[in-house]
C-alpha cells in the first residue's frame, strides 16, 4: 500500500503543502489596492489550487468573486472545530432512519 512515487524513490512524499479545501483564508490587500481607511485583509474561503506556486484560487463572499491570491494566511483550525462540532451534532445513521415509536 504505497503510492507510486514512493514506491519508485522508497521516500514517502510530503505532503505538509496540501491545505483543507472550504477553510477561511486571510488575504493580504496591497497598499496600491487600498485606500488610507480601507481594511488591510479581505475574508476568503479556498476551494482550488493554482499551477503557479503559491497561488490559491479564493472566493470572496462580500464581493460575491473568485479571485487569485498569493499572500494568504490559512485558518484550518478553526475549520477543523466547525467541522467536529457539526459532525458531533449529526445524529447516527440507525437513528435518522429508525421509526419512532409514539406513546
């Protein structure tokens, strides 16, 4: 059970770059972008990689796009608890599809 990259060099490869798809994204605005009062990062949520390196492609909800993005900051922690709260909240599949018994 291996991939074929590690079974033709017999070193794991590294996956530390892979990020969680849906997690909220910090993006950095250029002060060339910006006007003197305007916020310094746009709120972002990645969906896609990008051939480039180090490019992400974001969606920005308050303006309703996606855009290319180089300087970001990942939150996946806070994905990953969303995502255990939610998943705890959900009940087991034996109980959504047992009848319920009224009194």
């Amino acid at each position: 059970m291996s991939t074929p990259k590690e079974a033709f060099s017999w070193k794991k490869p590294d996956v530390s770059h892979f990020r969680i798809f849906e997690s909220s994204i910090y993006c950095h605005v250029s002060k060339k972008a910006r006007k003197k009062l305007e916020l310094t990062i746009e709120l972002g949520i990645f969906f896609k990689y990008i051939d480039t390196l180090n490019n992400y492609r974001v969606y920005l909800p308050l303006l309703k796009m996606t855009v290319v993005r180089r300087d970001v900051k990942f939150d996946e922690v806070e994905t990953m608890r969303c995502s255990l709260e939610r998943e705890l909240q959900l009940q087991p599949y034996q109980e959504i599809w047992a009848p319920k018994e009224e009194p």
